[in-house]
C-alpha cells in the first residue's frame, strides 16, 4: 500500500503524535476554547515555532490521534488475502484494529472517544475529523480497489469506499455518546448494512 517511511518522516510522524497527544490531554482538562497553541507545545516539549510547522492551529493538531485507527484498519485490510469477500475483509480488519490487547490501544481509544465529544461543540474540531476521514476514504480506495471482485467499476469502488469509511465514522460517533467500553458491536452493525453491498 504505502511506501515504507524514511528515518526523517518517521522522526516527524513521532513529533506529531507527540504534539497530538498534548493536545488531547489539554483538551480534555480545559477543552479546546480554553487551550492555546503555546501550552499545547510547552506540553509536548517543542517550541512553538515547531508546532506551526507542523499544524495550522490547535484543532488541527490532533488530527494525527485520530488518523491512527484508520491507519491501522487499512494496513490490516492491506494485508487481506485476494479473494476474501470484500465485507468480510472490511470487517475483519476493522474488528482486529479495535480490538487489539494493550494499553496504546486503549489509550487511542479514550482520547478518540473523548475527541469526538467535544467536537460536538467545536466547529474547528469537527472540520478536523471530516477532514481526517476524507483522506482515509482517499487512503482506503486503492485498498478496496485491489480486494474488489474482478471488473468492479469505479462508481461500484469509490461507493464501497465512501461507504465503509462513513460507517466507521458514524459507528464511532455514535459510540461516542455512549458509556459502552468499546465500538466493535457498533461497527460491525455498521459494515453489516453497508460497504460491499454493490456487489
């Protein structure tokens, strides 16, 4: 799927979930509206130059936090024998991805949860989600192209795409609100009705 990264992206791709998780931790102590760029970079030990370099604002700096489960969903999708049912291969993958043991994975999880409640009342924050789900639907179509049954258009892959991606988004949304411990039961409701249905 994607090129394996270089010591510098790694290094930059590091700094940027550091600078992601402070922001996390501070929004969820005083919220975004009482959270500057500059305790953001104070927290996560850079400079505030360095935070400017790598986001537009405060917002838009956990997009990392919330890339990573879909991150982690594609690469395991990626690796899905050719052949499987596509739904089946969506749905494994997302199940594995939100269940894997350990505490960065759970961590990943309360910080998205806690994320996608206080964008409920943030615009800016809410832009970065959609934002970020956009690039993994943009991320997850050559995945889907590969898996799909052969002669599969490009309207049938681009829908499956768009549709496994919502119904991920929505699953999370709406797990969200709730007191439940993790979003697999949502998710699997989700890809049950949706994605792959076009074929």
């Amino acid at each position: 799927m994607d090129r394996p990264l270089s010591l510098t992206e790694r290094r930059k791709a590091a700094t940027q979930l550091d600078i992601a998780r402070a922001a996390a931790e501070l929004f969820a102590d005083k919220g975004p509206d009482g959270t500057t760029a500059e305790e953001i970079a104070g927290r996560a030990g850079v400079a505030l130059r360095t935070f400017y370099r790598y986001f537009r604002n405060k917002q838009d700096a956990v997009g990392p936090l919330l890339a990573s489960g879909g991150d982690r969903w594609r690469a395991l999708l990626d690796g899905t024998p050719p052949g499987t049912p596509l739904r089946e291969a969506l749905e494994a993958a997302a199940v594995a991805s939100l269940s894997e043991p350990g505490e960065a994975a759970a961590e990943g999880l309360r910080w998205t949860r806690g994320l996608l409640r206080a964008a409920q009342d943030d615009p800016a924050l809410r832009a970065v989600w959609y934002r970020v789900n956009q690039e993994s639907e943009e991320k997850l179509l050559p995945v889907v192209t590969r898996l799909a049954p052969p002669g599969t258009d490009e309207l049938g892959l681009r829908l499956t795409a768009a549709a496994a991606t919502d119904a991920i988004r929505v699953s999370l949304e709406v797990w969200a609100t709730t007191d439940e411990a993790s979003p697999v039961e949502f998710v699997i409701r989700a890809l049950g009705s949706g994605p792959g249905s076009a074929h």
